[in-house]
C-alpha cells in the first residue's frame, strides 16, 4: 500500500484543530457558567487561550509565520461561537435599562411595546435629582435617603447631603478652594475622591446609590427585576472615570452592556445614526456652556437684591453662616424650580415663605426680565456655536436644521437666540431636550438586547482632527458640550435600524 504524504492544506488542517482542542479546553472551564460574562473578560480569556494554544502546537511542530497566521485565523472563528453562545444568555436577561446620569438631575427609560417610556420615580417625577442624603446613626446603620427627598434635606442639613458626583467623578473638584465651598466634607487621597458622612463614602458608592433608585424605580413599573443597563457619559470622560461609572453600577447589581457618549445618545432618537447616511462627524468643543446653574445665580441675585431694596437690608448671595446657607439654599431651589416654568409660562412668582426675620420673599419674574439678566449667557452660546461652524469650513446658511439636547436647552431664551442667529426657525423639537439623551438611550438599549454587536459611533475631536471636519447638513447643540452633526434628523422610534457597524474596533 502506497504511503499517504501530508500536504500543506492537510497539515494545516491538522494543527488548527489540535490548536483548538487546546483552546476549547481552556475555554470551556471558563465558560460553563450560565451567566452573561463581560465582553472585556471574554475578550481576555480568548487570548490567554490562545496562547494556550500556540504553545500546544509548538511543542509538535515549529511554528512558521504562515503556520501562526492560519492557527490563530481559526481561532478567532472558534472565538465567535463563544461570543454567540455568550450573547444568547444575554438575550434571555430580558429588558435592558436606559440611564441618564446627570450633574444635577437623573433619571431612566425602557422600551416598551414599540414606544420609549421614561420611568416616573416614586415621587412621581420623570427626573431624580442627583443627591443622596445620609442621616448618621452610629448605633444603628446610616439611613440614606435619595432623589427629591436628599435634596430638601440639604435645607437643613447641608452636610449630610451629597451632590455633583458626576463633577466629582470628573476630579474637576481637585482645587482647594472649590472643595472649601461644598458644604460637605470632600477627601482627596491619592488622585482618589471621597466625602466624609461619618464614614467614608466612594464616588463609586454615592453614585451607586443614585442608580439603584433608578433601577428600583424602574423594576417597580416593569414588575420584574432588571440587570442590565446602558449609560451616558461626557464625551470628555476618560477610559478610567467610565470604568468607575460602570463600577457603581455593577455595585448595584447592573451589567453594562454599553456606555454611549451624551451627543450619541441624543442623535439616536433622531435617526441621525443611520448607516445608509455619509460618514457622521461628531465635533465637541469640551468648554462648558454657562447654563443652568449660571440661570439660577442671575434669579437669586436680582431676588436679593428686590428683597434687600424693599426691607432695606442687606443680605449677600455668599452665606457667611449655616443659617446664611440654609437660607439661600431654599432660594436657590425655588429659582431653579421656577427657571423650568418660564420655559412654558410668560410670568412666574418666586415665593420663599419667611426667607429673613419673619418676612416673605416674593419676586415676580417675567421671561423677557429672565433673558435680558441672561443676555451675556445666551451671546456666549450663539459665539460657541459660530465658532464650531466656523472652524468646520462652513457658514451658517449651510446648517438646515439644529437639535437641542440636555435640561438648559428648554430654557426659551436659549431657542429664541438660536433662531435670531440662523435667522430662521430650524430647531427639531420633537424630543423634549431634557429627555433627548434618555429617549435615545433605550431605543439603543433595546437594539443592544436583540442584537448586542451594535457598536458605537466614531467621533473626531476638532483639536485633535488633522484637518477640520466638514460638516454639511445638521447641528447637534448641547450647552454643556457644544456639538455638531451631519445627518438627515428625523423622530426615530424602533430600535430595528441600528445595525453592527462591521467594525469591532470602532469603539468611543
């Protein structure tokens, strides 16, 4: 009988699968498990496995370049079929929670029966404030209240009560005097942030805490228990704050399956992420816009000033005492409370009962009153926005339709500015700016729970782009992070048209 030589293609063939023998070996104790591993750790054990399995086969046989090529291409189809099997236990985890987590307000969003649903919290408000409250007992453990409760505490007890986390997480809080004015203590060890409530509490923590009531909330009005979720952050945030975004909410028992940029998620709802459109440039200029809190410090300083004028005091808008404090904090409340109802009033009253020696504090504010204190606020927007269009090489004649993201851009004076500077009525409102984020956060969640390939969008910095991206059709406007987009906006609400991008490094 004539002997039978080896071709290439058969040795090929035969140390791909004694290669893969090793692998799934290595593979396979990891993997036995019924849950949902991470993308990250499934992407670790693949590698580990397969060098495994490279030095299986050097043992037999000596590795050539073309021999290495071939073994580890088969092994990165093996790996898909891991990656399959892993997402099919994520499909059956069931819904996947949007958040939005934010500086001053957050809050969460399903998709249900075709539609987006923002969650009502048990206050009855689709928004939970970003605060947490901790009343130390130390005989019993700390009580910590959450959301609108933590905020009122804050009246009377500023130091028990934590907020702008998410600044903290940014470690913009890293300079001394900033950290003196917060009413609560702020520890700074190592690069590492904490505030001191009778025990240390972590970023990680007191975010965790927020996002726990998020998910309560929304397992409340869904009837079952949720654990998996996808997030927001900054396009400014960095590998590490998102890893520690990400931490506090695996502390709380949610498996992130994505965190997606603020201005992405806000593109979402407007189908602006189509993969038939042209490539998509998404611009940040990473200088903050002066909203919101700016809005409510030019409210609280006229309100002083009326009050002082009338009772013939005076009284500073920097507190010089706790019941300084306490008292400005009540204003500062009420202003921003009444900030939100000019957007859709004409007139508004700011009442605070009993502000100094008995007497009331009771303003009228009108909105042309409101935009004329904020006349310099709202100049500085429309320069950001020039600017951007500028240094995208285009005019603002070329823009045909502008989207308003995040809580200030409600605010009217910010829309009637926007108009008076392309001088025409471009701006889509379809989405309610303070829910544009969210809304387009669970139609992306409900793409990732059917089909979790779903990548994300590229962006390109402008300072770091080697020539200036054009941009020729739309502008995304966030106050907060200043952006522009090119696309064709319309509502979008099913999530069936995200598709994988087909490129696996295309991360944000």
């Amino acid at each position: 009988m004539a002997s039978h030589k080896m071709t290439h293609l058969d040795m090929y063939h035969f140390h791909c699968k004694y290669a893969e023998n090793s692998y799934k070996d290595y593979m396979s104790k990891r993997t036995q498990t019924s849950k949902y591993t991470q993308p990250e750790d499934l992407q670790d054990w693949h590698d580990q496995a397969t060098l495994v399995a490279l030095r299986s086969v050097s043992e037999v046989q000596v590795l050539t370049k073309e021999l290495l090529n071939k073994v580890e291409e088969h092994l990165e189809e093996t790996f898909r079929s891991y990656q399959t099997i892993n997402l099919d236990k994520l499909t059956s985890r069931g819904p996947v929670l949007a958040i939005d987590f934010g500086s001053s307000n957050s809050c969460a969003a399903l998709y249900r029966k075709k539609k987006v649903v923002i969650i009502v919290n048990s206050d009855g408000q689709k928004e939970t404030p970003s605060y947490v409250a901790i009343d130390v007992d130390f005989e019993t453990r700390p009580d910590v209240y959450v959301g609108e409760p933590a905020k009122k505490n804050s009246l009377d007890n500023p130091k028990n009560s934590i907020f702008g986390m998410k600044e903290m997480l940014t470690k913009r809080w890293k300079d001394i005097s900033k950290l003196d004015k917060l009413p609560y203590e702020v520890v700074i060890d190592r690069d590492m942030v904490s505030v001191r409530v009778g025990r240390f509490y972590t970023v990680e923590e007191l975010i965790g805490t927020i996002i726990k009531k998020l998910k309560a909330d929304a397992e409340e009005y869904l009837g079952r228990s949720i654990s998996c979720a996808i997030i927001s952050v900054p396009v400014r945030f960095n590998a590490h704050q998102r890893a520690l975004l990400k931490q506090a909410c695996t502390m709380v028992g949610l498996n992130i399956l994505q965190i997606v940029t603020e201005p992405t998620a806000s593109l979402v709802g407007y189908d602006l992420l189509n993969p038939d459109n042209s490539q998509l440039w998404i611009v940040g200029v990473h200088e903050e816009f002066k909203g919101g809190d700016s809005f409510d410090k030019k409210m609280l300083k006229y309100c002083l000033k009326e009050f002082n004028t009338k009772h013939g005091i005076r009284i500073s808008s920097k507190g010089t005492s706790e019941k300084d404090e306490r008292r400005l904090k009540r204003l500062r409340m009420e202003c921003e409370r009444q900030k939100r109802s000019l957007s859709v009033a004409a007139e508004v009253t700011v009442n605070v009962s009993s502000f100094y020696m008995g007497n009331d504090l009771v303003v009228k504010f009108t909105r042309k009153l409101f935009e004329t204190l904020n006349g310099d606020n709202f100049m500085e927007l429309v320069e950001k926005v020039d600017e951007v269009i500028v240094n995208s090489g285009l005019s603002k004649n070329n823009i045909d339709n502008v989207i308003l993201a995040g809580g200030s851009s409600s605010v009217h004076g910010v829309q009637e500015q926007l108009r008076g500077y392309f001088k025409r009525d471009i701006i889509l409102g379809d989405i309610p700016p303070g829910e544009a984020i969210v809304h387009g956060l669970a139609l992306l969640a409900e793409g990732k729970r059917k089909n979790p390939e779903i990548e994300n969008v590229r962006f390109q910095e402008m300072d770091e782009s080697p020539s200036r991206p054009r941009i020729t059709s739309d502008v995304l406007f966030d106050p907060s992070t200043q952006t522009v987009v090119r696309g064709n906006p319309k509502r979008h609400t099913e999530p069936s048209h995200f598709k994988p991008s087909g490129n696996k490094k295309n991360y944000q």
